[in-house]
C-alpha cells in the first residue's frame, strides 16, 4: 500500500517523467483564455447593453439578434463554427486581396471566439443592471450638466457594478469551465493537458481527479476576489439581513 501514494506524487510530479508541470500549465492557458475572453465579453457586453438602452431601431434590432442568436446555439458548435468559419473567411479575403494565407494563433482565436460569446451574455446582464438604476439619479446627474462619457462614469457606472458583480462572478465562473471546449480546435489548456496525461499513462482517474481540483481551486479564489471586489462595490451601502 505504500507504495500507492508513491506513485500518485510521481505522476503528479512537476519534473520529467511526471505529468504534474503539463497540468499546471493548462491551468495557466485556462486562466489566460478566460481573462482574456472575459475582458472582450464585458467591452462587448457594456457597448450592447448601452446600444440596447440608447441606440437606435436598427442597432436594437441588430443586438437583439446577436444576443438571441448565440444564446440560442450551444457554445461547442459556436466555437467549432466560429474558428473555423472564421479562420476559412479571413484566409479567403487575404487571398482575394493577393496577400498570403495566414495560420491563426490558437490562443487568439479561443480568445476571440469565447469572448465573442460571452458577450452576448455579458450584454443581458449589464443591460439589467444598469435599468436597476433608479432613473432619479441619471435625471439628476443630467439636470447638474454633466455630459454622457462623465454622467457614465460619476453616476451609472459605480450605481450598476454592485447590480451586476454576481451575473459577472457567475459568467467568470462559466467560462473558465466553457474554456475546455477549445481543446476542440487543438489548443491545449487544462481539459486537453488531462485527456493527454490520463491517455500517456492510463491513470485517467488520478489526472482527472487532479484536474477536478485544479478547477476547484479556481473557483474557490475566484470566490474570494470577487466577495472582495464586492464588498469594494458596495461599501456605505447597508448590509443585507
């Protein structure tokens, strides 16, 4: 029996020949593809959310597509589509212009194709957040003078953020989870990492079981942050019973 755990740190191991190094940096791809794909969604889903809320019939119109249409289609077939459908798109307006085909960089692509979906989820709940705001505020802050950019960033956007930190949490918390589905288009991050370690060794149970508390560990600081950063958001605001 003693010699059980002494295999499990051997396989687990950072160095050569143990798969433990391999794992955590497919924890490091998942937290950088996540990062990044949740800073597109929000820019995309604040610029959504304010075009639903303000703009025009036509650029509602156009949003409310773009929401409704990635909600609606699961996110495996979104990112098998999207990258390549995208990648075959660009390659062929570079060849139309007379310029060289190009290999898109796996990592951008997941990036861009993850932060293109969360966007549209991303645009829901700011838009929710930001009508939480009694119209009160934004009345006062127009009767006071100040413009749209200064309005938005004296007035709105400190009133919306407490609405909308745990529609965000729970989005961060999905796509470091959604960010596995990569593995799909050949980019290796944590979900990929696993699958090669468990079929290099036959020990799947062990990589797994490894992989499983990886994304646990994420998930228990990234708790933790975002109680931070909103008891941040909402200080002077009374605590709830």
């Amino acid at each position: 029996m003693a010699s059980v755990p002494q295999g499990i740190f051997e396989l687990l191991s950072p160095y050569p020949p143990g798969w433990g190094g391999v794992l955590l940096t497919g924890a490091a791809a998942t937290l950088a593809i996540s990062g990044g794909a949740f800073a597109i969604g929000l820019l995309l889903g604040l610029a959504g959310a304010l075009g639903k809320l303000s703009g025009g019939k036509l650029v509602t119109f156009c949003l409310n597509g773009y929401t409704t249409a990635i909600r609606a289609v699961p996110e495996l077939i979104l990112i098998v589509g999207l990258y390549y459908a995208g990648t075959d798109g660009l390659n062929r307006l570079l060849t139309a212009l007379g310029l060289p085909q190009v290999e898109v960089n796996g990592f951008l692509a997941a990036v861009a194709v993850l932060g293109f979906v969360q966007g549209a989820y991303m645009t829901e709940v700011l838009r929710g957040a930001i009508l939480a705001i009694p119209v009160g505020q934004i009345e006062a802050a127009k009767a006071f003078g100040m413009g749209p950019v200064l309005r938005f960033r004296r007035v709105i956007l400190p009133a919306l953020l407490p609405n909308a930190l745990p529609g965000l949490a729970n989005l961060w918390m999905s796509i470091t989870k959604d960010s596995a589905l990569v593995a799909v288009v050949g980019y290796q991050e944590l979900a990929l990492a696993t699958r090669l370690a468990g079929a290099g060794t036959k020990h799947y149970f062990i990589f797994f079981l490894a992989s499983a508390m990886l994304y646990l560990l994420i998930t228990l600081v990234s708790n933790a942050v975002f109680t931070l950063i909103e008891r941040r958001v909402r200080r002077g605001q009374p605590a709830l019973a």
